[in-house]
C-alpha cells in the first residue's frame, strides 16, 4: 500500500477497534437475554466492519473467513467481560480487549493484504490468536449460562439445568467450528473438506464443554481445559494431506461418536442420582 492508503487503513482500524470497545463497556450494563442478543449483533456488525476495512485496505475481495477471529472476540468479550465487576477494573479489561481485537485485524490485514504467500509466521500467529479468542469465548459463554462456571464453593450458586448445558456444549461447539473453519481454511483448499475438518472441531469442544461441566471441574479451570482440548485438536489436524488419509482419520470419527456416547450416559447417570 501507499503511504497515503496506510494512513487511511490505520485509522480505519483504529475507528472500528474503538467503536467496538465503546459499545461492549455500554453492553456490561445489560442483563438477561439482552447479552446474547448484543453479542450476536456485534458478532455481525463487526464480521461487515471487517470486510469492509479489510476491502478498502486490500482494494479487491476480501476472504469471508477473514472477519473471523475479530467477530467472535467482539462477541465474546461481551459475555467474558461480565466476570469484571463494574468500577475501576473495568477499564484494564477493556484495554485488553482493545488489544485483542486490534491484533486480529492486525493480522489478518498482514495476511489479505500483503502481497506475500501465507508464511509459517503467519499461520503461528493465527493459532495463537484463536487459542486466545477461543479460551475467552469459552469463558464468556460460561459466564452468561447459569451455573456455566462450576463453583462449589461460592454459597447460593445457580445450579446448571440439563437446557443450561445444552446451550453450553451447543455454544462452545458453535464457536470451536468457527475458529476451526478460520485455520482449517489455512490447509484445505476445498471448501467441503476446510468445512469437514471445522466441524469436528466443533463437536469435540461441545462434546468436551459438556464432560467438563458435567465433571465440575471449578471457574476458569474448565475453559482453559477446553482451549487446550482446541489446541491439541488444531495440533492433530496440522498433518499433512497424506498424513489425513491415515486410518486415524477414521478412527476420530469413531472416538467422537464413543465420547458422544459417554458424556450422555454421564449426564443420564448425574441426572438419576440428583433425583
């Protein structure tokens, strides 16, 4: 880019990342069913924010999957940043947000943008930033489900019903699928296998959510179990084209499904014993 279009795509980056931290310390102020629907419409207004930055900047088409990781940070920054009591704290959290939001756009404008071929730099520092948006979209749907956060300790706690558990494993699952579909993407060309390959992401995180909260495992504990669960999941699916034809290909199938079977007969047997 030119120096001029630079100037421009900085502010344009700055305009949206400030909008953005703007409207999500606005939302710490909402309650109830009000927090999913302003995550989601965040989640939507920043995806077009995106292209259209990333658009003016690039000066061509702009990949779907680009506005990816700064969509689902908006969104979940909004239902993470509710673990901050209203004050003074607020403020450093809103920061890191900021901060977290901008290096998505950051990299991502690197990626589309820049005339060079996708680098392993470039892939490395995608990872880190779905590991980091996953770990807070993870927590953030705990947080606003009743009795997501596991706290045994903490008196008069909401307990988690069998729909508060469904919305949770469906919620992190949906997330895990997005962000797999954003690094899967990286190593499948073809849209039917980058969407195969987001999807069982997406069901070994919800499957995982839903082991986690069934065993109690307390606070922040379950969503940085499940990040690594993503990241050891990212980390098996990094193989190579020939490596994926492996019959363990086959067989995660197969563990999915046991998985899926166990954590319902799990939650059957909690069920029965509470009552």
């Amino acid at each position: 880019m030119t120096s001029a279009a630079t100037i421009t795509w900085a502010r344009s980056r700055r305009d949206l990342v400030i909008a953005i931290v703007v409207v999500i310390g606005l939302a710490r102020f909402a309650d109830g069913v009000a927090v999913w629907l302003i995550g989601a419409l965040l989640f939507a207004a920043v995806g077009l924010g995106m292209w259209q930055v990333l658009g003016g900047a690039a000066l061509g088409n702009v990949p779907p999957e680009a506005a990816i990781n700064a969509a689902v940070a908006t969104a979940a920054s909004v239902w993470a940043v509710r673990l901050v009591p209203l004050g003074l704290w607020l403020a450093p959290a809103l920061l890191i947000v900021g901060i977290l939001i901008d290096r998505c756009v950051r990299i991502e404008e690197r990626i589309v943008v820049g005339s060079h071929a996708l680098t392993a730099s470039d892939r490395t520092a995608l990872l880190v930033v779905a590991v980091v948006v996953g770990f807070t979209a993870f927590t953030g749907v705990a947080v606003i489900v009743p009795g997501g956060l596991a706290d045994p300790a903490a008196p008069g706690a909401p307990a988690l019903t069998n729909q508060g558990l469904l919305v949770l494993a469906v919620a992190d699952g949906v997330i895990a699928t997005l962000l797999g579909y954003r690094l899967s993407v990286l190593r499948q060309p073809n849209l039917r296998a980058a969407s195969w390959s987001a999807a069982t992401y997406g069901g070994a995180i919800g499957i995982g959510a839903a082991a986690l909260r069934a065993i109690g495992i307390p606070r922040l504990v379950g969503p940085a179990v499940l990040t690594l669960v993503f990241f050891l999941w990212d980390a098996f699916h990094g193989a190579s084209p020939a490596r994926r034809r492996d019959p363990r290909w086959i067989w995660q199938t197969a563990l999915l499904v046991l998985l899926g079977l166990a954590v319902i007969l799990w939650n059957l047997r909690l069920a029965a014993n509470r009552a």
